[in-house]
C-alpha cells in the first residue's frame, strides 16, 4: 500500500483550497491557509474543554429525563400533586435541551448526520460568512468617520510629542534613523546615484543661463570692495615670484631679444624690463589708489554689465559653459561627488557623536517637547496621521476586505468548522445548559398557571 507524506498531504490540501476569492484572481499564500486548518496544543486543550462541556450538557438532559421518567412514575402511582410539577418542568427542560443541541449542533454539523435544510451553517456558508465578515469590516471599521474619530480620541500628536520628549526615545529614534540612512545607502548603487546626480546637475546647468547671475555677483562683490582682497592676494603673490624668479624673467627677454642686437645690450634690457616689472608690482601691491586697480576695477565693472546685458558676451559665456560641462574631467568630478559625500554621510551616521546625529537628537527632543504642550502642533501632527489613515482605508478598503474573503474562502470547511468549535464551542454548551435550565422554570410555570387557571 502506498504511503503518504502528511506534509504533501497537507500541501496538496492548501493548493486546493487556496483559489481565488470573490474580490479577484489573488491567491492566498499557503501559511495562511496552514496557519487556519492546523491544531495548535492550545487548541487541542480547547477542544478537550469544548467535549468536558458537552458531556457536562448531555449529562444535565440525561438527568431531567431521567427526572421526568420518575416524576411520571411517581404521578401514575399516585404520589400527589408535585409530582406533576416537576414531570412538567423536567418535560419542558427536556424540550429546551434538545432544542438548544439542535441549534448548538446545526452550527458546525447536520444533527444526527441527517442533511436538514439550514444546518451544517458554517462548513456550507463558509464562503459566505467571510463576504459577509468583509462587508462589516469594510462598512463599520474602515470607513472615514470611524477612523479620523477614533484616531482623534487617541491623541497620537500629544502622545507622540512626550515619548519623543525623554531623552532615551529620541536616543532609540536617532539610531534606527541611522540604522535606516545606513542601509539604505548600503543597497544604492554608487555607479546609479553618479549617472542620476551628474545627470540632474548637467541638465539644470543648461537650463539655466548662468552668465546674468555671474555678472550681478561680480556687480555686487566689486561695488562692496570684495575683490581688493583677491587683488592683494595675487600681487603680493606675482611680488614675491618675481624676486624669486629674477634669473628666469631676465632670460626670457634676452631671449626673445633680435639677433642683431649685441649682448650687453640684451642684458641690459632685461634688467631693465625685470625691475620696471618689479616696481610696478611693488607699487600696485602698496598702493591702494594705484591706477592699476583703478583700471581692473572698471574692467570688472564693465565686464559685470556685459555679463548682464550683452548678447554676445553672454553667447560666449553659454559655449563655454558647454564645453566645461562636456569634459570628461568635469563629469568625473561630478559623478565622484556622489561617493565623497556617500562617505561622509555613512561615517557620520555611524558615529555617536557626530555632529549629525547630534543636531538630530537635538531636534527630536525640541520637536517632542513642543509637540507634548502646543495644541496647534499636536493637532497638525493629528491631522497629517488622520489624512494618511483615511487615504490608505478609503483607497485600499476592497483589498482589505478582499483579504478576509479571500482567506476565508481558501480555508478547509472541516479544519475550519473544528477550529471553531474548539474556540467558542465551550461557551455554546452553556447555552444547551441555559436551556436545560430556563426550560424547566418556563414549563414549571406555565404548568403552575395553568393549574391555578383551571385548564
């Protein structure tokens, strides 16, 4: 005989049942439908409290039946008139009992096996049930009212602003903001980020015209005297090379001298050219007023104005912007931007006491106390939580509810109507006792009145 592996068993089970729900083509993933159809030891110690409970009804019904049995006997013998009494009220019990059985019973199963209409509810309604189940949820929980009012009793902003107020919070908050900006660069590809940052900086910089903002900021740096450090910067510089250089510059006039011309001639003119080169520099490094600096201040001034105004100059300026942009230089430069910052922002992240996580912390613990005594916050805070609950349930409410269809609809009638029997089965016997009970007070009493009517 072949034998059969229960997993492959219970495998081919969950295939089964995992079809499409009412709401689509969705399939419901196996561990759900597992998760559903397998007894757990907590269900099995249910299940056995669910047989002592039944035991303990059956027992009740035996017991007024047998009542009964000897009231009648009791009542033919001529015990007298209380023997009615209680024949009639173990008859009524009797009737209570097994009417509640019948009900308890048709619940999960047909009474007595026989297919009565109307019983067996769960295993023949199952499907219908969780349509059933996800129409109440969907009308009675996600729906706009109920979930901005119930939002709003919680009062998530000033809840919010006093656990992010302790120090200890706002500590756990910043590290998992580490742990998240850390992984997530961690699964960014550093050649991806390069094409995009390069592109976007390339993209913006053509379509920007950069020539008029440059001539405004060299308009404004040089009516606020910005460029005299600049200027003494470079001549004390051209100063100094000078005097270190003497030996150089002279050679290169001697050499650029006529080949007619004598030596000493030579000689003496480059002399000559280095030390009125020299003077000039000195004076226009010592010099505030020299006619130099007034001369390159007009010519920035001038140069400002076309940069703003002229067409040609700013052509001239696009082109080469162009051609910057287009080296193979720049673009590296641009592109291996990504990874310098890349790396300041992982070490940062990483490090306690940088001063990113530091001003992070700062900031939560300022937000948090702000948010836990000022209204308008607490009720702007509320506001963005209650717009994003309401979007998500408004917009995904079908697939919510098609969730609990779905699932519903995959699970196995049998393990189905068993697991929940053994979770409410328990507290269905009561009611077989209850009307054990009620009944035989009911029938004692209509027996009574209608003893003390006459009938």
């Amino acid at each position: 005989m072949e034998r059969t592996n229960p997993e492959e068993t219970g495998t081919r089970d969950v295939e089964q049942h995992a079809r499409p729900g009412a709401a689509g083509n969705r399939r419901v993933p196996a561990s759900a439908v597992r998760a559903m159809t397998t007894f757990t030891a907590a269900d099995e110690e249910k299940q056995r409290g669910v047989r002592r409970m039944k035991l303990t009804a059956t027992g009740l019904l035996l017991f007024v039946a047998l009542v009964y049995v000897l009231a009648k006997v009791a009542s033919n013998q001529g015990a007298g008139d209380w023997a009615d009494y209680v024949a009639a009220a173990a008859e009524a019990g009797m009737v209570g009992a097994l009417a509640d059985w019948f009900a308890v019973t048709a619940l999960f199963r047909y009474p007595l096996g026989i297919p009565i209409p109307h019983t067996a509810i769960i295993p023949n309604k199952k499907d219908q049930l969780g349509v059933s189940l996800g129409e109440f949820v969907g009308e009675n929980f996600l729906s706009e009212d109920v979930v901005r009012q119930r939002l709003r009793a919680v009062g998530i902003g000033s809840r919010l602003g006093v656990w992010l107020a302790d120090p200890e919070h706002a500590d756990r908050v910043t590290a998992e903001l580490s742990a998240a900006l850390r992984g997530a660069l961690a699964v960014m590809r550093d050649a991806d980020v390069q094409a995009v940052v390069g592109e976007a900086i390339t993209r913006r910089a053509d379509a920007q015209e950069i020539a008029p903002g440059i001539g405004k900021m060299l308009d404004k740096i040089v009516a606020d005297g910005g460029h005299k450090r600049a200027v003494d910067l470079i001549v004390a510089r051209a100063q100094h090379w000078l005097i270190l250089h003497d030996e150089e510059i002279m050679h290169a006039v001697q050499g650029g001298a006529p080949g007619w011309t004598p030596k000493f001639v030579d000689k003496r003119v480059g002399e000559r050219v280095y030390k009125e080169l020299l003077r000039f520099v000195t004076e226009m490094r010592d010099m505030p007023s020299h006619p130099a600096r007034g001369a390159l201040d007009r010519f920035l001034t001038d140069f400002a104005s076309d940069l703003q105004s002229d067409t040609d100059t700013r052509a001239r300026v696009e082109r080469l912007k162009g051609e910057v942009l287009g080296r193979g230089e720049v673009q590296d430069l641009i592109a291996s931007a990504w990874t310098a910052v890349r790396s300041m922002i992982v070490s940062a992240a990483e490090d306690e006491r940088s001063e990113l996580r530091l001003r992070v912390r700062a900031s939560l613990l300022s937000l948090g106390a702000r948010m836990a005594v000022e209204p308008r916050l607490q009720a702007k805070v509320d506001g963005w939580v209650e717009g994003a609950a309401v979007y998500v349930v408004t917009t995904y409410r079908k697939e919510i509810t098609s969730l609990i269809t779905d699932t519903v609809a995959s699970w196995d009638a049998e393990h189905t109507t068993k697991k929940i029997e053994a979770h409410i089965g328990r507290d269905l016997q009561f009611i077989r006792i209850n009307g054990t009970v009620v009944g035989s007070l009911a029938g004692l009493v209509i027996y009574t009145v209608s003893r003390a009517l006459g009938a």
